[in-house]
C-alpha cells in the first residue's frame, strides 16, 4: 500500500509513517521513556513488549527512546529491565504502563 487515509486527506506512505513517529516522540516530550534523556539524533522507538513475544507495531506498545536504552533493553521484559536501571523511577514506571493500556 503507498497511501494511507487520514480522516479526509490521502497521504502518502512516507508521510504517513514520519506522522507517526513523530507523534510518538511528542507524546514523550522527545525524551526516552526510561532514562528520560533528551533523544536528539538518537532517537527510536521501542516495542515496550518486543514483537518476537507478541507485541505489535502500534502506537500504543512504542515509546520513544534512546538508543542506549533501546539497545540494552532488547527483548527484555520491560518492567523488570527498568526496575533494575539506576534511572528508574516510580513516575516514568506508571508512565509506560499507561501508555500500554490506552
């Protein structure tokens, strides 16, 4: 597919897919949702549950993140992965699992 509709306009699949990363990257403040660091030039996006354990492409299971965290994350789970950086904290923990449940 090369286009997609959005609400009454056709875009283009390129322009759809920046749309969506880029939404996802404002939704977190275009800071990582674990170590909260300003993402810049590094910036991904992670499947919070990895897609090789089910999780899906979609918005609500991506949370913007740095490659750092990305990288060491991998197909961890994500809850215990976080619990043991030395950047978690409570709020960001309750953060994502919100995120997962929109």
């Amino acid at each position: 597919m090369d286009h997609q509709i959005d609400e009454t306009e056709l875009v283009p699949r390129k322009k759809a897919k920046i749309r969506f990363r880029e939404k996802i990257l404002s939704e977190w403040n275009y800071c990582c949702a674990y170590c909260a660091e300003p993402l810049g030039k590094n910036a991904t996006l992670d499947h919070v549950i990895p897609k090789w354990k089910g999780g899906l492409t979609e918005q609500k299971n991506l949370v913007g993140c740095c490659f750092s965290c990305n990288s060491r994350k991998s197909g961890h789970d994500w809850k215990q992965w976080f619990l043991g950086q030395e950047f978690w904290t409570e709020a960001r923990e309750v953060r994502i699992a919100e995120w997962l449940e929109q």
